[in-house]
C-alpha cells in the first residue's frame, strides 16, 4: 500500500505515516511457526495505537511496512513476523 501512494501520488516527499486499528478486543492474531500452528490470545485493549513513523525523501517505504508489521505482532506478543 505504502509503495502504490508512492505511485499515484508520483511525488517524493517526506511522508508522516501514523496507523490505528480500531475496535482491536477480542482479535486473535494466527501463525504458522515451524510444525506447531497457534493463535494468540484475545487481544484485551480497545485498540492498537502504532508509533509514527517519517518516510524521509528518497527511502524505501518497505521498511517502515515491515516495522509496522513487526509492532504489530508484538502486540499480540509474538517475537517476529513468521513466513
């Protein structure tokens, strides 16, 4: 997503992306992790509030997808994203 506003908005400037997942209670996160499959718990707070992050002029935006992703998962208490 952060790659395609990128492209449409065909502009290269420093971005501000700030994420929230509303009405988070009750979510349960699934993984695959090595030979065992599992859920988390539910998730107990109302909702998820990510850090902001800058996308400076010029750098990938994958990185902060990939960090956003890695906050995530450590909201449900996993250590990384699993593959």
């Amino acid at each position: 997503m952060l790659t395609e506003l990128l492209e449409v908005s065909s502009t290269d400037v420093p971005y501000l992306m700030a994420c929230a997942y509303l009405n988070a209670r009750g979510t349960r996160v699934w993984t695959q992790s090595g030979w065992a499959n599992k859920s988390s718990d539910p998730y107990k707070k109302r909702e998820i509030l990510w850090p902001e992050h800058l996308r400076a002029t010029g750098t990938d935006p994958m990185l902060i997808a990939e960090n956003l992703c890695l906050e995530m998962f450590d909201a449900f208490g996993f250590k990384q994203v699993v593959k």
